[in-house]
C-alpha cells in the first residue's frame, strides 16, 4: 500500500481523509498548511502520492505544487479543490498536476481517485501554460483518466463530436460519445462573434474534452448510455472559450 500526504487547512477534512484511506491499507500522515506540508514533504523521495488542497491560507497549493516538483520531478499529486476545472487546470496541469479530486466528495470516490492517481504513470512531465488550448488527455477528474480521443466527427446539419476512451477508478475502460449540436455551434459562434475557430477541427475536439472533463468534474460518473449531449453553452464552457481565444490570440 501507499504512503500519502495530506495537506489541507481544514481539520475535520484531514481527519475524514486520513481515516478513509488508512481504512484500505495506505499509511497516511497529515499537514495542516503548505509550510508544514513542504516540512513533511522534504525531497518527496519517502511519498507515493501527496493530497494537496488548493485553497489555503499562506502558500496556495499551487505554490506548493511547484515547490514540491522542483524537489522531486516525478512527484504524484492529487490537487483537491472546490472550484472549478477551468480556472485551476491549465495553471495546475502547467506546474504539474494531473489528477484533480472536486469537493465535496464521497469516500468512494476519494478512494478511486487515489488508486487512479497511484496507477497513472510517474512521468515527471510538466504541461506548457502556452499552449494554444489545454486538453484533458491523461489528466484524472475524479478518479476517471481521459484516455484519448478520436477523430472529430462531423455531421450533416454543422454539428460537432467525439468519441473519448475513459478508464474509470476501477480500471474498466469505456467509451463516451460527446456531441454538440448544431444550435451549441452556432451559440459559440455568436459568443465569439466568428466563423472559424482557431486550429479548426481540433477546437471542437478539445470543447468536447473539456465538456466530459466538466461532466465528470460535476457528477463523478460517466454520462447515461455513454454519451454526452452538450445542449447549451455554460459558463464554464464559454470561460474555456474566452480563454483559448485569448491564448491564441486569433
């Protein structure tokens, strides 16, 4: 079994969290804030996987994140956070992170996202804040990996989808259809007052990615009947939107 760190502000998460997992075999100690998980942490060597909640006071866990990869490149960790996927991604997957773990949470999928996170490989990869548009390929929502995707598929009437391979916490593989509908294509269109979208196909690709990372992120289990319908435009979709414009600067 595993030995983890835990490191958040809050008491009774910490306890909730170090009972759950030492229930099931793992040895887990805590830190109650970024400066003593830093403390605990040392050169990462003594760590399977640290837990690592993003909203704290003093040293955010952003700050730690890249503390603790500069240590020990090929660390694992768990960001734990109560916002959303948009804004925390990109910058956590940039210093590192790719397994991300939405409170509140049930310990069942706590425990399915920490197998997830100690099965994924250890590669010590860091992602490129710059590039054009970020996608949820081999990243961990909840204990479910986004395997990869094919190719965009086109329909008669404008519309867009994809198909992702996803593994769930219990190692199953399967397939989510993700399609949005010509009405959702033209709603971005007006929201982006464009035509064309940057890198053409791949854009839809990539909503598509960031619609089931979004699903996944909110209901912690693959959509009915393996498919996704995107039937509007959320914010949360029109902020990834915004920012990959920006990021493009097309």
């Amino acid at each position: 079994m595993a030995h983890i760190l835990v490191v958040d502000d809050e008491n009774n998460i910490r306890m909730m969290l170090r009972l759950a997992l030492s229930h099931v075999g793992h040895t887990v100690e805590t830190a109650a804030d970024g400066y003593e998980g830093l403390e605990k942490f040392a050169n990462g060597a003594g760590w399977d996987l640290v837990l690592l909640d993003q909203r704290m006071p003093g040293l955010e866990g952003l700050e730690v994140l890249r503390e603790m990869r500069q240590r020990r490149a090929n660390t694992r960790v768990l960001m734990i956070t109560a916002f959303g996927t948009v804004d925390l991604a990109t910058e956590a997957m940039a210093a590192g992170a790719n397994d991300f773990l939405r409170k509140p949470f049930t310990v069942e999928t706590l425990r399915g996202a920490v197998t997830s996170a100690l099965t994924g490989e250890r590669d010590g990869k860091t992602r490129s804040a710059a590039l054009s548009m970020h996608s949820f390929d081999s990243v961990t929502v909840n204990g479910f990996r986004l395997l990869s995707s094919g190719s965009v598929m086109v329909s008669g009437d404008g519309g867009f989808g994809a198909s992702y391979t996803v593994m769930a916490p219990t190692g199953e593989e399967n397939t989510c259809r993700i399609v949005i509908p010509c009405y959702v294509v033209e709603l971005v269109k007006a929201h982006t007052d464009r035509e064309e979208m940057p890198e053409g196909e791949r854009f839809w690709q990539a909503l598509c990615g960031e619609a089931l990372a979004n699903h996944l992120w909110q209901h912690a289990q693959l959509p009915p009947d393996g498919t996704l319908l995107v039937d509007d435009l959320t914010s949360g979709l029109r902020h990834w939107i915004d920012a990959v414009i920006s990021r493009t600067g097309d």
